[in-house]
C-alpha cells in the first residue's frame, strides 16, 4: 500500500547536505540544472525550456509535499521524490507500506557522492519516522549512474519492467527494492 507522505515541515541535513522542502525563490537554482541537456532524460523528462516552466513545476513540488530539495553550499542542486509505487504490478506487497524514490542531481555535481549521501538520509527518513516497510526504486537499463546510486544505497533487484517516460517512450527498466530489515544490517 502506498500510505501518505507530507514533507512540508521536514527538514533532514547530513555532513555536506541540507535536505528540505522546496521554495518559491528556488526558481534559478531548479531552472538552472533542469534545463540543461542530459539531466532530465536521466529520469524520463525533457530539459525545461524556460522557467515558466520550471516555476510550474517547482508550484507542484509545492503543493504535492513530496519531494525535497537537495541544497549544497546554499544552492539547490537537485532532487529526492517520494513517489506511490505501482500496486497493480506489485500486488504481493499490499500489506505493506512502501513508496518509491526518484533523485535527480545538477549535471555539475555529478560523481562527487552526494546524491546517494542524499538518498540515504531519504532513506532513514522514510525507514525511522514515515515508518515504511518497503522503499522501491529504479532505473532505465542505460542509466549505470542511478544503478550504482542503488547498489551504494543498499537496493536489491526485484523485477524488470517497463516505464512510460514524459518524453512519450517506454525504456526497460531495472526495479529494486530496499526492504527495512536489510537496511537495519547496513
């Protein structure tokens, strides 16, 4: 089952890292990595032509209260959604509590470690006080980044599947699973 998940008061910081939800004069820092090319087809969506288009987006981060923030050295850098898993391919975890993560990190700051820093603290966040059973996660075959984002942050293969991008295509896709009693053993 998918229960609800507000991040609207949570704010999560790690050594390097303040993890928050978003704010309206995040607008330039969003615009400035979702709009350059390489970033979004990571995770399915095109780069943002303007900030109008940003600004939509960043209203539904908003309101929605699900995704926070990623903030390094005063700037926002990218992204860690809590989105609903699909129950209708997952049936067998009905009785549990699960949601599924997505991050998307500014291309300048790729290989430096910070977004599984920032997935981990995600991660205890969703395991110890949103108090999950489950935490699914995934990636296109061809993105190894966000596989080795997984593997780093203790996620387990579970099945293979298909994913309707916003781009209008369907990729192959890896989904892996973190289940709370093997994260209590990392």
């Amino acid at each position: 089952m998918n229960p609800e998940v507000d991040i609207s008061n949570v704010v999560l910081k790690t050594s390097r890292l303040l993890i928050r939800p978003w704010r309206e004069s995040d607008l330039d820092d969003f615009y400035a990595y979702a709009s350059v090319d390489g970033v979004g087809q990571m995770a399915g969506w095109k780069p943002h032509e303007n900030k109008e288009e940003s600004k939509m987006i960043l209203d539904m981060f908003i309101s929605h209260k699900k995704t926070f923030a990623i903030e390094y050295q005063g700037k926002v850098i990218g992204s860690v959604g809590i989105e609903k898993y699909n129950e209708a391919h997952f049936p067998e975890f009905e009785n549990e509590k699960c949601r599924e993560i997505g991050y998307v990190l500014s291309k300048d700051y790729w290989g430096q470690g910070l977004i599984p820093e920032a997935v981990k603290e995600v991660i205890r966040f969703l395991f110890e006080v949103a108090d999950l059973d489950v935490i699914f996660c995934g990636h296109f075959f061809w993105n190894e980044q966000s596989h080795r984002v997984q593997q780093k942050c203790g996620f387990k293969h579970y099945a293979f599947d298909t994913y309707e991008t916003a781009l209008g295509t369907t990729e192959e896709n890896e989904v892996t699973i973190l289940k709370k009693e093997d994260w209590v053993l990392l």
